[in-house]
C-alpha cells in the first residue's frame, strides 16, 4: 500500500469520528438541553431554537452572563413563534476538549440568572462546574449580549421543524470552511477584543448519540463559520 493511501485512510478515519450534538434552546422553559456536554475536538453543537426569543453566547466561569473577553460565540436572538421550532439553527465547532461555559442573553425573564446556561465538558469539580456558575449567576444582575453581529459560528437553515429533534441523538453534517477575522466590542465595558478564526477543514460526520458515544480514530480538524444576523428582542 502506498504511503498516499494510508494517510488518504487515515483522513476518512478522522471524518467519520466527529459527533453532531443537538441542543434544545428554551424547550422546556428557562434550560438548554442538554446543559453539560462532553465533547471532543471536532465534535459539533447544533442549537436549535424554540419559543420565544433566546440566543447562545460563549461566556466566562468566573464572570456569569457576560461574553468572553477574546473569542467565543455570540448567535444573535432567534425569535420564534409559539408551538414551532426556529426554521434556523447555530452550529459550533468544538476546536479542544477545554471546557467552556454558554448562556441565553434575554433579559426579559433575566435568563441567564434563572438557570438558563450550560457548560461544555465541565469539570468534576471547581469553578468549571454547573453548580459553580449557577451559584454566580444567581447573583448577576442583566446579562450582556455583544454589540457585534453574530459570530464564531455557523447560522444554517433547519432541516427538521415539523417533529421535535432530540437533544442527544448525532446526526451526519457538511458545511464549507472559511475564514473570520473581526474586530469587535463585546461586553458593555470599554474593552474590545480582536478575533481571528481560521479553518480548512470541509466536513464532519457523526457516529454516535448521547453523551456516551463511542469515538473512533481521531477528531476533526476545527471548523468555525461565521454567521450574520441582526440582533432582535422581545
């Protein structure tokens, strides 16, 4: 076998091993589900919207309802009708097992404060844990939605609205790579942040469901889209 067909293998091998994750956004109430995710590098987080009107933003473990200072993700607001799902999603692409921590920014209903966020490979304990950031969030006043169009990830129309999607179960996903240099303001402070993304890879495909999907070969290489939609409110 020449060494051109091992590494071409190898490159299928590492395809098939990412995991599609759905996250249900205000399904049930103030919750993400599921909130703790244990994924790997490559791995994919769909969410998907319901009513009425939230968003996803990459936040800090010792800073609740506010964005991360550099980086992250900011989906924009999805605001959806009653006894329907968002005909639109916003994918992520997990780059390294490092946990990391998401919110809702509606504040009417405060959502952030009420329990409405979820952690990313969290921790078994410290302040990468759910119960850490619930206890800080519990005493945040409004939290805060960057000031910039959505970012750090990919806004794509959604395949299934007509029956609800499950939140654990991995499905298969393609999207082109591209890449994402912004300038931007995040948090309501003076401090701005630049963010650059860069990606090559051109496909994932899932192999499991549930946070205890089996995983073969190696991950992905990291994939981050941008995505652009104005910021609505409630």
């Amino acid at each position: 076998m020449k060494f051109s067909s091992v590494f071409s293998l190898a490159g299928l091998i590492s395809q098939v091993s990412a995991i599609t994750w759905n996250v249900s956004v205000g399904k049930n109430g103030l919750s993400f589900e599921p909130n703790e995710i244990r994924a790997g590098a490559g791995d994919i987080i769909q969410f998907i919207f319901w009513p009425r009107n939230h968003s996803v933003v990459a936040g800090e473990f010792t800073r609740p309802c506010i964005p991360r200072r550099t980086g992250g993700f900011w989906s924009g607001f999805f605001p959806t009708a009653a006894d329907t799902i968002n005909p639109q999603l916003f994918r992520v692409q997990i780059n390294n097992s490092e946990p990391f921590v998401f919110y809702c920014s509606q504040n009417n209903g405060q959502h952030c404060k009420n329990g409405m966020f979820g952690i990313i490979n969290p921790g078994v304990t410290g302040i990468t844990t759910l119960s850490s950031y619930r206890n800080l969030a519990g005493g945040a006043g409004n939290a805060t939605s960057p000031r910039v169009p959505p970012f750090g990830g990919q806004i794509l129309e959604n395949p299934n609205t007509s029956v609800p999607p499950s939140s654990s179960t991995a499905s298969t996903s393609s999207a082109s790579s591209t890449v994402l240099t912004s300038t931007s303001t995040v948090t309501s402070e003076s401090s701005t942040s630049v963010t650059t993304i860069t990606s090559t890879s051109t496909g994932s495909t899932s192999t499991g469901t549930g946070n205890a999907a089996a995983r073969t070969g190696a991950p992905v290489a990291g994939l981050v889209i941008a995505g652009a939609a104005a910021v609505l409110f409630v």
